[in-house]
C-alpha cells in the first residue's frame, strides 16, 4: 500500500476547490450553502453546508462513479 497515496482525499479536495470557485449553485440540495436556512447552518455549522453539494462534472457522480469519487473508493478499498 502507497502511504503517500492514502493521504490524499480525492472527493474532499474537489469540493473544496468547487467551494472556492464561489459558484452559485441552481440545483439540489435547495438550502444553497445555508443562506436561505440559518437554521440549518446553526445545527449543521457554516462549514458542513458550504460544502453539501450536488453532483456535478468536477464532483463525479455516485451512481456511475468515474473520477474522484471513483479514486476515494479506491483508495478505500486499498486501505481495507
């Protein structure tokens, strides 16, 4: 097993660079990053909806996995 390679974090460091992109999501989930929800961001916290995002071309897509989701099962798989 490639330690190095275990230290990566394919699906998070995806969403954090579409998180800094500032994009406006028009899509599920409807809360849009806690803006129209304070509720939420008070029981969830400011970071967790920041990053609850749907799945898109940079994201991957769960059902039919192909990039970084299909890198972080991987990667899992290798650590298991």
């Amino acid at each position: 097993m490639d330690l190095k390679r275990q230290s990566s974090a394919p699906l998070y460091e995806a969403i954090e660079t579409f998180r800094k992109k500032r994009i406006v999501p028009f899509d599920v989930p409807g809360h849009k990053r806690g803006r129209g929800n304070p509720e939420l961001v008070d029981l969830l916290g400011e970071r967790c909806v920041g990053i609850d995002v749907n799945s898109t071309k940079p994201l991957d897509n769960l059902c039919h996995p192909v990039s970084v989701i299909k890198e972080a099962q991987e990667l899992t798989a290798e650590a298991f």
